[in-house]
C-alpha cells in the first residue's frame, strides 16, 4: 500500500531530501527484485532517499520511478531529471516526524 502524503507533507520532505545524495541507481537492467530488496532495506533504515534513473527516455524513466514506488510502497515526494526522492515510514523506528496533515 503506497505512502499518501498531504502537501505540506511533501513540501517538508522535499527540503529535508535537498542535501541527501542518491543512494541507489537504476541500470540498464531495470526494476529487478534485488533493486527492490536494497530500496526496501535502504527505505526502512533512512526513510527518505534518492534513487537515480539511468533511463534516457523520459517515459521509460517515468515508467521505471512509479513502478519503484509501486513495489516498495514508497511515496515519490518528488522526481527531477534522473533522480526520484522515496518516502516510506519506518516500521521499527520513525526518525522523520511529518507536519501534520
């Protein structure tokens, strides 16, 4: 089930992604199960990250960054260029505490 953000929800988080840098990228090899494996664990531990999208095409690349956050449950708070930032909640321990809605 994906992460509904309210968009004061979004607006915080797209300022605490800002500084981040991208933690994983998308090859020539797409979404594959490992990919998820690794943004699921990478979500679970920071909350928020960013994940650059090799794809050329701006469809494909669209395609590729909703099916991300499809699979992992993640919202997309935002996508520029080649780079997508991911939020999903922690389930052990929230670090991030959002606006309320």
């Amino acid at each position: 089930m994906p992460t509904l953000l309210t968009s004061a929800q979004t607006r915080f988080l797209r300022g605490q992604a800002h500084d981040l840098k991208a933690m994983l990228q998308v090859g020539g090899k797409g979404v594959t199960d490992a990919l998820i494996a690794e943004i699921d664990l990478a979500l679970e531990h920071h909350e928020l990250i960013k994940v650059k999208v090799g794809a050329e095409d701006r469809e494909a690349r669209d395609t590729l960054i909703s099916d991300l956050a499809e699979r992992t449950g993640a919202a997309l708070v935002q996508r520029i260029g080649h780079t997508a930032v991911l939020y999903r909640p922690s389930k052990d321990k929230r670090q991030i505490v959002l606006p309320r809605a």
